[in-house]
C-alpha cells in the first residue's frame, strides 16, 4: 500500500508506491526503467514484488494488496471496485495467445472428453478456454508444472501460457489450438491478455504521475533493447537470448504503451462475452486511467 516517508535529507515526503507484477522476461523488459532508478520520478519511490500471475490475480480479488498490481483481465470484474485499469503495460496477443497443447494429435473437439490442465481459473487463458468450450474439464497445475505433469502423463493435455507459447514443441508436444488466433477468426479483434491496474484511492493526480512513469519505462526498455533484454533474460526460463528476445518482442510494443481504441473494445468485449456465457458472474465496468 502507498506510504509516505521523509527523503534522505528529511526535507519532504516521499510517495512509496508498491508494483507487483510476475517474474518473467516480458515484465521484467517493461519495468527495466523503473526496476533499475534508469526513470525517476521526483517525489515517489517504487518498490518491487515478483508473484505469478494466478497469485497477483486472487490477492487483488481479495484486498487491494499493492498500489499497481499486474492482472489477468479475466480478474478484474472482481477487483474494480478498488482498481481502475491503467492505459499502458498491457500485453496482447496479436492474433497468437495461449495454447492447447497434448502429448498426441488431437483434433479441438477432442477437448471436450479429456481433463486440461490450466495455469489458473483467474486468468485469461482460462476465459478463452471457457468462451471456446464450456464443457472443457479442467484441472488447475502451477503454469510451469503444466509441460512436465503432460510428459509424465498425467495429464492428456494442457493450457500453456508464458514461455510455453515457444518451447511446447522441443518438448515433443503438439499443438491443438492459439486461442489467440482462434480469438481473432472469431471477433476480428486481438488477445488482452493481462495488463496492469492501479488502486483508485491513490487520486487522480497520483494516477497521472504514475502512469506517466510506467509509460516512460516501456518507451525507455524499447529504446534501450539490448541493455533491457540483458536484464530481462535473468528471468527467461528456459529460452536463449533469441528466444527471449522473440517473446519479449510478442508482448512488449508500441500497443504496450497504447492499447489503442480497438484493444480496448477487444477488452470490453471478451469481459462482456465472458459475463453473457456465465463464465464471469460479476457485470465488468471497463474504465482507465491514461
């Protein structure tokens, strides 16, 4: 929760402001500037918490535990009473997303006789899932167990999300479905896949300030590639510097710093298919902070 300390010299406050986000390289890339003081913003101090996503998800549900909090967007119906969506720092999926991969050739209707492992019932990938076939079975495994638990057969197949969009096949696993293409045949729209939210009670002028701030850090990483990358490969799991730069580059973007006005209808409208079909139980009200 945001605090107020007095600076070194004592002379006047300082805004502490609380930023949790989950430990892989895309948002490591988009908070470089801020993680490593390359940004500063007179007058406020960031601190930083590592979590996985399905985590962030259930403690902003559950208590508005951080001032800016990296979400699922199929979460945020159930925490905006307290959040606002900030309009930067989401990740998109540009006709790609979130996989359906198995340990043999299936065919998408196979899903439906089958249990699927899933990285969590808060995120998005979940809710593509559900919109693709409520019927699907599934089984919640932490996203990094869900290749493994495939391989030793205990599972037929799984969600994947993460770095799992590339190395799925050295694993010698097949893919059944993108949701992420699958989402744009469907709606002609993009993937939101997961973007940040503020707490309201920070203020308007405080939400202007720390958007900014997060704005300059992706603008400062994508002007910065190499020195970002670099920083963001120690939490590149399992992916070489090529990799980690093609994943980096899927996620983090000039829509990273803009939605822009069809990402955010593509919001609106996975939130409203997701509240019409029963897969949300809570009527979203998309607003944001810019």
């Amino acid at each position: 929760m945001s605090t107020k300390t007095p600076d070194l010299a004592g002379s006047k406050a300082v805004n502490e402001i609380s930023i949790a986000h989950s430990p892989d390289s895309d948002d490591a890339f988009m908070f470089y500037g801020l993680a490593t003081n390359k940004v500063r913003v007179p007058g406020y101090r960031f601190s930083h918490t590592l979590c996985d996503i399905e985590t962030l998800n259930r403690r902003a549900r559950e208590e508005a535990f951080y001032d800016i909090t990296a979400i699922s967007f199929h979460a945020y119906p159930y925490l905006q009473e307290n959040y606002t969506l900030m309009g930067c720092g989401g990740s998109v999926g540009e006709g790609y997303g979130p996989m359906v991969v198995a340990s043999r050739m299936l065919d998408v209707n196979d899903l439906g006789r089958i249990r699927v492992a899933v990285p969590g019932t808060l995120t998005t990938a979940y809710l593509a899932l559900k919109i693709l076939n409520p019927e699907i079975m599934t089984v919640t495994v932490p996203f990094d167990r869900i290749i493994p638990e495939i391989l030793a057969g205990n599972y037929d197949a799984g969600l994947i999300i993460h770095e799992g969009q590339l190395t799925y096949s050295t694993s010698g696993l097949f893919r059944v479905i993108d949701l992420g293409a699958w989402w744009r045949e469907t709606t002609g729209l993009v993937l939101p896949l997961g973007g940040n939210a503020i707490r309201r009670s920070l203020g308007a002028k405080a939400h202007k300030v720390i958007s900014k701030a997060l704005r300059d850090s992706i603008r400062y990483a994508l002007d910065h590639r190499e020195q970002a990358l670099e920083y963001a490969m120690q939490f590149a799991r399992d992916l070489d510097t090529t990799m980690a730069s093609q994943f980096v580059s899927m996620y983090v973007n000039e829509r990273t710093l803009d939605y822009g006005a069809d990402g955010r209808e593509a919001i609106r409208k996975l939130l409203a298919m997701g509240h019409e079909r029963g897969i949300i139980s809570i009527a979203p009200q998309v607003d944001f902070v810019d």
